[in-house]
C-alpha cells in the first residue's frame, strides 16, 4: 500500500513549498501517524524509534497552527542533549522562514546574553534542554504565560540523565499549557508516571515494539579476545573499511583513549563525549559531518539524538546496558532507507552475556570472529587490483614505456614483486589475535572445577592493592569501582579481587593475572586522578601454571 503524500494532511502551502525543497515528498510511519491523528487538540504519547523521522512529525502539525508573525512564546520543545535541541532548533527555524515565525535555541554552553535577546525580539517556538530552560524561567528571561504547547522529545532519556526534578519544575510553571506532547522510545515505570501526572487521556501511538531492530540494518558481533579488545576493533575497521562510523563506548575515558590509540594507528577519529565544551563538541560534530573525520568515539549521552547522514556503520565496544541500548544505538546507521551495519565487538564472556540479552528478541544476528590479518592482507589484495584495472588514466606514453623497459629485463616478474611489495607493504593488516581468541573460547567451554585444577592448588598468588582516591562521599559505590577500574585497564572483572569501600577512598585488590595490564595502562589511573599516591609494582607472583602475556605481533 502506498503512502499518503504530504498535500493530502492539509498543511499550508508555505510548509509544503518548505518540504518540495527539502526533498521531502512521502512521509515517514510516524509522520504518517500524527498528521492522520489530527492531535493538536490532544495530548499524546508517540512510542517511535531513532531515526523514524519524528521531528518533523511534531514540527509540522505545530508550526501549522501557530499565526504567521507570531512573536509571543507558544511551543517549548524540550531534549536531553544540547546537539539534539540544535538540530530540532535549526529544522524549526528552516521551515518557520516560510511562514514568518521565529525560533529560539536554548542550550547550555552556549551565549547566555544572544539567547535573552532572541527571546526578547519574539520567538513562537522554544527550544531548549531542560537545564538551561529552567535557567531562564528563574531568571524570567523566558515568560511562560503563552505557551500552550510542550514537546517532550526522548523523555525516557531524559529521566535517564537525571532531569526528572527539572521537567517537573518547568512542566509545573506553565500556568497555560493545554497540551503536552511527549516521544520516547521505550516506556519505563518513571516515563509512564510523569504520563499519568501531566497528561490527559492521551492518544497513544507505538511505531516499535520493545527490542525491536531496523529492517535496513545488519546485525553482526565480532569476537575477540579479552586482553585484545583495541586490536581487536582495528581489525574489525580494517575489515570492514566503514566510509563513516560511529563507535559507541561506555565511559568518557573510554572514549579518549581509544581514540588515542586509533591515531596511533593511522586513523582519522575525533570523540564526542559531555565534559568537551560547546565549542569542541561543534568542531567534532562538524569534522564527522564533513567526512573529513569518517570515525566518531562517543558516549551514549553525547550521541543520543545525532542526526548525521551517511553513517555506514554503528560499532559497539563491549556489552551494551541492555537491549534497547543495543537497539537505539544502531538507529544512527540505516536511515531514510539506507542500509547500515551495527556491529559488536565482544569478548567470549561478555558475548555469553548479550546471547542471554537478545535470547527472546527476534533480530537477525551473525557471529563471526575477529577477521586474521591474513583474510584482510587478502582482502587489501582484491580492492588493491580493482583499483589498479581502474585506473586507466595512468596509461600514459611515458608509463607505458617505463613498463616494457621493465618487462624486458631478465628480472621481470621479481620486479613486479617488488614494485607490488614497495606499494603494498605499508598496509596495516591488523593484529595476530586468533590463537587467543581460540584460548578464550576454550577456557569458556572448560568446567570452572577443571580449570582449578588444571592452574594448580598449591600456595596462594601475590597480588597489589592500589587506593583509589573516590569514596561514598563523592557518590561512588563498589559497582561503579568496578566498572571505572575494568574500563581503565581493559580488563574484565576477573581481575579484580576484593574492593573495601570507605567514606573518601577504596582499596582495590589486584589479581596476578592482569600483572601485565596493569603495568602496561596503571599511568591511565594517575592521569584521571583515581591515584595520587605512587602506583605500587606487582610483586613477584606465582602464576599457578598459566600462561604469560604476550604483546600482540603487529602484522
């Protein structure tokens, strides 16, 4: 059944002029949805995925009915991440131009004074973050008496980023709202009772179902060794040569060293994380929106609500929180019918972990491991002969007859050779990861009481305490210790003995066998401030059998 095309909502001419030159003739299901609904007498409640095209499904039935050159305040629209409420705000600017209705952008980082006097010149439609908002009702920069309509857009993540106080007090200081419009993608417990406190008998309109994964996108987990996970990745992005990526990890350290190490490397990549000012997280943004930068290290926070076109590959270091996660963080890749690929880089434990995530989910996942420099020195191979057979503009007079020169010599297929191995030899092929790989998997089949005694019973294995310079004090617990050091040492959990919690720091026992992780990232502990103190040495350990670390050999 085709889809109904924009003319036939009733939208005003300006709008659908605005939308001919955009290039947008077919709506999208949830557009679809909402303008067919007629909900702008009604409060409702969209339950849409990333990347569904939602903006324009609450953009469009608001700016029809407010009055051209209207300056006075009626529609706030409020997100969780200052680059979401810039690309809400820079859409409702674009398509207010047609019908003479202003716009104004209301986010932290950026000129407090600049805002005050778009808001003072007139502006129909708000936008903003619900900080910064709250910032200007209690200043009075931003009067609240004619807005009669707010967007909560991805309200569940908002409440995931603490702003449930600050929505309650901006939703509790508007004297005349009529109606509240709220699009999450999930609907946990804290969404549904903000639901039932500020809205009334709303229209409910669902689009996905929990879990639920893009048509358009294919799903594949890379697996890799526990102690390897960098090289791992390198040799998943020298696989699969994305044209523009994002990679999603979990913490802000995360993100800088890995994009460190991806420099180290020879890749272009810039991270985008929420302690980076405005002005670094533009340069970011713009560099990944460019090409210039074809890869992005980023948090779920800084990510959330990125609209950026061309994204051919979503990459996921580690266990993603849960499945939605797993879910909303592949809708950066795959949109406006464009097929993407969401790919996971998992160790083997952490793999059994997700299996148990997706076991009752029905998207479409392929296991593969960790590509061998062999296959990607092959695969170069290909794309390198493909290239040449193209290039057809350098078959010059001049080339042409260095070529028979060279063929005419005695040596002339030990010069291909190496003219072949001077052009080609540069080429990173990646790590040797596969004989520990096989070593994780077979310690994962191995029965825990075998693996006892296959490491031996006799004494007991010196370790390292290290203080950690965070406490319940500064809002840590065990958990947090836990991850925080694992991430930072890339290591799993393991390796960590016991964590004794006090009020202003934590002693963290470590075990033998991350001897060597420890030594080769424990520098990462004083540069965040975790350590103060002189990082202790392992001692002389006693393996109990296993074997020792090896560094990679680059291939």
């Amino acid at each position: 059944m085709e889809q109904n095309n924009f003319e036939q909502y009733e939208l005003r001419a300006e709008l659908l002029k605005a939308l001919a030159e955009k290039g947008f003739s077919t709506p999208t299901p949830v557009q679809d949805r909402v303008l067919s609904e007629k909900i702008f007498e009604k409060d409702i409640i969209v339950r849409a995925k990333t990347g569904s095209g939602k903006t324009l499904a609450f953009l469009l039935p608001l700016l029809q009915k407010i009055t051209a050159g209207e300056r006075e305040s009626k529609v706030l629209i409020l997100s969780p991440t200052r680059e979401l409420s810039q690309q809400i705000w820079k859409e409702a600017k674009w398509f207010g131009n047609y019908i003479n209705v202003s716009a104004a952008s209301l986010v932290g980082g950026m000129d407090m004074s600049q805002q005050i006097r778009s808001l003072r010149d007139g502006s129909a439609v708000v936008t903003g973050t619900p900080g910064r908002v709250l910032d200007h009702i209690r200043r009075g920069t931003l009067d609240t008496s004619g807005i009669k309509i707010v967007v909560l857009d991805e309200g569940d993540h908002m409440l995931d980023l603490g702003f449930k106080e600050e929505l309650e007090a901006i939703l509790d200081s508007l004297p005349n709202c009529q109606r509240v419009w709220l699009f999450s993608a999930t609907m946990p417990a804290e969404i549904k009772n903000l639901a039932k406190r500020y809205l009334k008998t709303p229209v409910f309109i669902s689009l996905t179902e929990e879990g639920e994964a893009h048509e358009d996108i294919t799903h594949e987990v890379y697996l890799v060794p526990t102690r390897h996970k960098e090289e791992g990745l390198i040799n998943v992005l020298l696989w699969e040569k994305p044209s523009r990526a994002i990679v999603f990890c979990h913490t802000r350290a995360e993100t800088v060293e890995l994009t460190r190490r991806l420099h180290d490397e020879n890749f272009q990549a810039m991270c985008l994380h929420g302690e980076m000012s405005q002005r670094e997280r533009n340069m970011a943004l713009s560099q990944f929106r460019s090409g210039r930068t074809p890869l992005l290290v980023a948090t779920n926070v800084a990510a959330r609500g990125l609209d950026v076109e061309g994204v051919s590959h979503v990459i996921q270091m580690g266990l993603p929180d849960n499945r939605e996660t797993f879910v909303h963080r592949s809708g950066r890749t795959g949109r406006a019918g464009h097929e993407g690929r969401n790919l996971l880089v998992l160790s083997p434990k952490e793999a059994t972990g997700f299996k148990s995530m997706v076991k009752t989910s029905t998207i479409p996942i392929t296991w593969k491991n960790v590509p061998d420099p062999k296959d990607i020195r092959k695969k170069q191979r290909i794309s390198y002969e493909e290239r040449v057979f193209a290039a057809e503009h350098y078959e010059t007079p001049e080339n042409l007859e260095w070529a028979d020169s060279l063929l005419e010599c005695n040596e002339s297929r030990a010069m291909i050779a190496r003219l072949l191995g001077l052009l080609f030899s540069r080429k990173n092929a990646g790590y040797e990861l596969t004989a520990d790989l096989e070593q994780d998997l077979k310690r994962g089949r191995t029965p825990r009481r075998s693996r006892s005694k296959e490491s031996g019973s006799a004494g007991s294995s010196l370790q390292t305490t290290i203080r950690i310079e965070r406490g319940r004090d500064q809002g840590w617990d065990v958990g947090k210790i836990l991850r925080v050091i694992c991430s930072t040492l890339n290591i799993d959990k393991s390796g960590v003995g016991a964590i004794r919690l006090q009020n202003d720091h934590a002693q963290v026992e470590l075990l033998p066998s991350i001897e060597k992780d420890f030594e080769r990232f424990g520098h990462r502990l004083i540069e965040r401030g975790l350590i103060t103190e002189g990082r202790k040495s392992y001692k002389a350990v006693e393996k109990r059998g296993k074997k020792p670390f090896r560094q990679r050999k680059k291939r």
